[in-house]
C-alpha cells in the first residue's frame, strides 16, 4: 500500500492509502489543512490530537450543513419534475380552457391590426 505525507496545520503526516485515491486523499488533507490552519489562526498553538478533532468537526458542520441544502434542492428538484411531468400531461389546457371562438377572435383582430398598420404606413 503506498503512503504519502500530508501536511495539516503546520504538522505532517505519512498516512497510507488505496491505489487511486491519491486525488481524494490529497483533496480530503488539503480540505482539512484549511480548517486546522483557521483554528491555529484563531486560537495559536494547539496540541495535534485538539487541532485535528476540532478541524475534522469543522468539516463535519459544513459537510452536514451540505447535506440539509442538497435535500432542499433534492426535494424542489422532484416538485418542478412534477410541475413539468404535469404540464407535459395537458400541453393543451391553455387552449383548451379558453371559451369557444376566442382564438378565431384573437386571430381576426391580429389580421385587422396587420391591416391598420399597413394602411397607417402607406400614408
């Protein structure tokens, strides 16, 4: 199993991983980095076993805070694909609900505007 050095707030790390994930081990320490980094900022030294508990539940409330959004955006998702499922159901009913004859009217009045136009230009 190959291992690779991570850096984490200042301190580094040989952790050991699965052929492939090199990216996501280097994503994941990278991620972890930023929070420990923030923590010594704020508070200074810390021991390693604090400074690494309280990044990784740094990361925990924003991992669970993205986890709440993409359920909201999961949940609005499923009711506009309901909304489209359903207007896709009755592509009609906008005409269809009109009263009898409106669209002749509608089609009668926009070929007199054509014509009053026409005649309004040709003065």
């Amino acid at each position: 199993m190959p291992n690779e050095t991570i850096t984490i707030g200042g301190k580094s790390f040989d952790v050991a991983y699965q052929p492939g994930e090199e990216q996501y081990l280097r994503a994941a320490a990278a991620m972890l980095d930023v929070e420990a980094t923030a923590l010594i900022g704020q508070i200074g030294r810390l021991p390693e076993s604090r400074m690494l508990l309280m990044a990784g539940l740094m990361l925990a409330d924003k991992t669970a805070g993205a986890e709440d959004r993409v359920r909201q955006l999961e949940q609005q998702l499923g009711e506009m694909q309901a909304e489209i499922d359903r207007l896709r159901a009755t592509p009609a009913a906008g005409v269809a609900g009109l009263p009898p004859g409106t669209l002749e009217r509608m089609n009668a009045l926009a070929e007199r505007a054509e014509t009053l136009a026409d005649q309004f230009e040709s003065r």
